[in-house]
C-alpha cells in the first residue's frame, strides 16, 4: 500500500510555479552573480542581518510573527 504525499503548502502568494521559477534563478546564478547580491542585502538599510543563537529561533521567529501578524 502507497502511501500518500502531503499536499505542499506555500505562504499567501506563492505556488509551486512560483517556487520552481525561484529555484531555477538561484541554481543558475553565477558564484559572482550571488556574492553581489549578498553584498547588497548587507547595504539594504531598511533591514539588519545579525546571528541568533539557534534554540533562540523559535522565539525570535514568534517575536517577529507577533509584530507583523
């Protein structure tokens, strides 16, 4: 007896063709293409990139789920 895949779920907006478009840019960025977009992630000043501890996550994740929602 087989048994049966989980349908996907995606957040609000998203669908599997979506997803697929979305991998394929990133599977055939170029290493140069990738360091240039992470550069610029870094001068984005409407966001912070900063290191949570890992057992922290969760709560960090609820923190922000609690301000947006």
């Amino acid at each position: 007896m087989k048994k049966k895949m989980p349908k996907n779920k995606f957040p609000k907006g998203w669908n599997e063709r979506k997803v697929r478009q979305v991998l394929r840019h990133y599977e055939n960025q170029s290493e140069e293409a990738a360091a240039a977009e992470d550069d610029a992630a870094y001068e984005d000043r409407r966001h912070t990139m900063m290191a949570v501890p890992v057992e922290l996550v969760p709560k960090v994740q609820r923190m922000i789920a609690k301000k947006v929602g």
